[in-house]
C-alpha cells in the first residue's frame, strides 16, 4: 500500500542521500530520478528536521533554447567517522604548520591520510562516496 505519506518520506530519502552524497539536484532531476514533482516542499521538510541544504540559482536551456533559472540545492559533503578520526588526529598534530617538504619529499604533511587535501581526492573518505 502507497499512500502520500509514505511516498512522501520515500522522496526525502532518497533526495537526502542523494545530496549527502556530495551531488546537487535540480527540480527536473528529482522528477527524473525519484518521481518528486516538488523539490521545493521536500526540501524545506529536509530542512525542518535539521539538515543544512544549500540553495542557489543556476541558469539552464530549456528544450525551446530559451535561457531560465531553476533552484539547484546541494549539502556539504560530510566525512565519514573514520575519516573524521583522521581529521582530528592531523588537525591535532598538525595543526597551524606547512608542509616541510623542502627537507624530505614528501613529507609526512602531505601524505598524512587525514589531510584535508588528501580526503577532498578520497571518496572513500565521504558519506555516501564510493567504497
Ligand atoms: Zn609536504
């Protein structure tokens, strides 16, 4: 049984992990890829309950070529814990320093697994990234 509720929760599911996984949506694509004709209402429901989502307009062709804007809304990737634990252990030990590979290359700053550098390339270090 399907009723509007249960579609409705479904929708925030899968828009929420859609967007915890680093990737923006547009209305068309929630029609597309989850059948929710109202991006705009989830999303505010989404954000009732906690989550940071972002909004921005971007401009798009439409398919008369004709220049529109429509919202795209996106959340901050978030790390998974054990890339989190990485991330405080080098902010701890590293905390406010350079890098010294002028002495030996390549030091342990840059090859240090909880460098933010190193997990924004890492997308076994994100929730919702591939693992
Ligand atoms: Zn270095």
């Amino acid at each position: 049984m399907k009723g509007t509720d249960s579609s409705k929760s479904t929708q925030c599911d899968q828009i929420l992990a859609h967007l915890s996984a680093g990737k923006p949506i547009t209305p068309l694509q929630a029609l597309n890829e989850y059948g929710c004709m109202r991006l705009g209402a989830r999303i505010y429901d989404l954000r009732k309950t906690g989550y940071t989502i972002n909004s921005q307009k971007i401009e798009v062709t439409d398919r008369d070529g004709k220049k529109c804007f429509v919202a795209e809304y996106s959340m901050p990737r978030q790390l998974t814990p054990d890339a989190q634990d990485e991330r405080d252990d080098f902010n701890e030990l590293y905390a406010g320093r350079g890098c010294t590979c002028f002495q030996v290359a390549p030091c342990t700053f840059c090859t240090h697994e909880g460098n933010p550098v190193n997990q924004a390339e890492d997308e076994t270090a994100w929730v919702g990234g591939d693992v």
